[in-house]
C-alpha cells in the first residue's frame, strides 16, 4: 500500500521528464554525426530530418578505412595511448602507493603540488612544453607525445589511487608481512589486486587523455606520418572545402576502440573488490 502511495507524484514527473530531455540532448549530437557520416557527398546541412537520409551509402566508412591513411592514424594512436597507458598506470600505482603508505618529509608539499597543477589550463603549457621538447630533442617523435601525455594525466591518477589505497585496510598487509612475504610482495599480491577499480579507472583515464587529445599533438608532432586520429581528421577539413562526410564517418569510428577499452573494464570499475576484505 505504501508503495502504491508514492505513486507519480509532480516532482517525479518532472524529475523523468528532464532525464528524458537531458537524455535526447546528448544523443541528437550523435545521432547527426550518424546521419552526414551516411550522406552522400559533403552535405552538412539538410532540411531533411531522417536518420537515414535519402540516397544513404556507407561510401564515407570505406574512403576512410581504404583510401585514407586511416589505419595509419589509428596505428599511431594506439602505440601512443596504450604506451602513456602502460607508464601512467605503472608510475600512478606506485607513487600513490608511497603517499598513501609512507610519511616521508616533503610528502604534503608535494601532494599539494599535484593538486595546483589541476588549477591551471592545459593551454598555459603549450608555450613552455613545446621549450621543453625542442630541448630535448623529442619534436616529431611518439617518445614527446608519451611523456607530454603522461605528465599531464599523472596528477589526477596519483590522487585517485592515493584515494582508493586509503580505503584499503593496512592491516592485509601487515598480515602477510607476519605470512613471509616482503613489502614488495605485499605490494603486488594483496594491495595491487584490492586496486584493480582504481586501477581501471586510472587506465581509462591516461587512454582517453591520450587518444582525442589535438592541441598538445598539433605542437610536438608535424610530420604527417606520425599523425594521430585527431590530426588525420583535422587534416580533412581543407581552406576551402571540409569532407564532412568522411570526417564524421572518422569521428564514429574513433569511438570504437574507447567504447571497446569501457565495456572491457566496466565490471571492475563497478565493483569494490576491496568489501569485505577485514572482518571481526
């Protein structure tokens, strides 16, 4: 009877009612993108407002895959973002591991330190990133993109694993301390499997921070053959003529490998590995 009660009270209805309109937002972007992706030609506009326009081809999906350098791009891409999601996930899980674990001095100023450097925006750093590179001789080179992308994500990854190493009892590894293991094993065997939440988190982080990032890749990379997907598909929009179809067909299949990496690791980013782990 209570539950009946509660009924479809106004305020639920208007709560439903801005999901939905917030919901419809946030598709009809993509679902535009579907629509010109399967246009024929370079049409942008159009006063039609079918999903599936009249005339539809996927001409667009396969003038990307075979007679651009598509493949190229995304090559590039993925030794790029899975080189800074390899490096972020290893140097985040350890210098985490040490904040949250050791007192050490300098330990709050440089904790403080990571925080300031979310205050300022990304394009303060281009100036002096591209000093920095040119320095080090890391221009047109995937070895520049790979320390500028990790340096910029490793802030936020720290803080989140220091978060998540809180959360997790240090008497786990105190008891395998007592079991024989040393502090490394401990590491690795109870609280680095305990993590594996933040560490999914962390690595979708560093490989989206790396994958559809352009400002940073427009400054340390020129040659066309080290070109990522968002510089392949800025290269498509010409002074006087942009292929719109064939840069939405390539905006679509970008999503592709980020949704594949999300589903992946979905199970372990809603889970708590860690519930339960001390009883009594």
């Amino acid at each position: 009877m209570r539950a009946q009660a509660k009924g479809w009270t106004p305020g639920r209805v208007f709560v439903q009612a801005f999901l939905v309109c917030f919901a419809i937002a946030t598709v009809y972007p993509i679902l535009q993108i579907i629509t010109i992706s399967l246009r024929p030609g370079d049409q942008l506009y159009s006063t039609s407002l079918a999903l599936i326009p009249p005339g539809a081809s996927l001409r667009a999906y396969h003038a990307m895959l075979f007679e651009k350098p598509f493949l190229l791009w995304l090559r590039n891409s993925l030794v790029v973002s899975l080189s800074v999601t390899l490096l972020g996930v290893t140097l985040a899980s350890t210098s985490a591991y040490a904040f949250s674990r050791f007192r050490f001095a300098g330990r709050d100023a440089a904790i403080s330190m990571f925080l300031m450097t979310q205050m300022f925006p990304a394009t303060m750093l281009m100036l002096p990133l591209y000093v920095l590179m040119k320095n080090l001789h890391l221009l047109d080179t995937f070895a520049g993109l790979v320390v500028a992308y990790t340096a910029t994500a490793l802030p936020f990854c720290v803080m989140t694993m220091r978060g998540y190493y809180d959360t997790i009892p240090v008497e786990l590894e105190q008891a395998a301390l007592i079991d024989g293991c040393s502090p490394w094993q401990a590491f690795y065997r109870i609280t680095l499997p305990l993590a594996a939440p933040a560490l999914s988190i962390t690595a979708l982080f560093s490989f989206m921070a790396a994958w559809s990032e352009f400002l940073v890749a427009r400054i340390i990379i020129s040659r066309q053959e080290l070109y990522t997907l968002p510089l392949g598909l800025e290269s498509l929009a010409g002074q006087f003529q942009t292929e719109w179809a064939n840069y939405a067909a390539g905006s679509l299949l970008v999503c592709v490998p980020v949704m594949a990496l999300f589903i992946g690791l979905n199970r372990y980013i809603v889970s708590g590995l860690s519930l339960g782990g001390v009883k009594g």
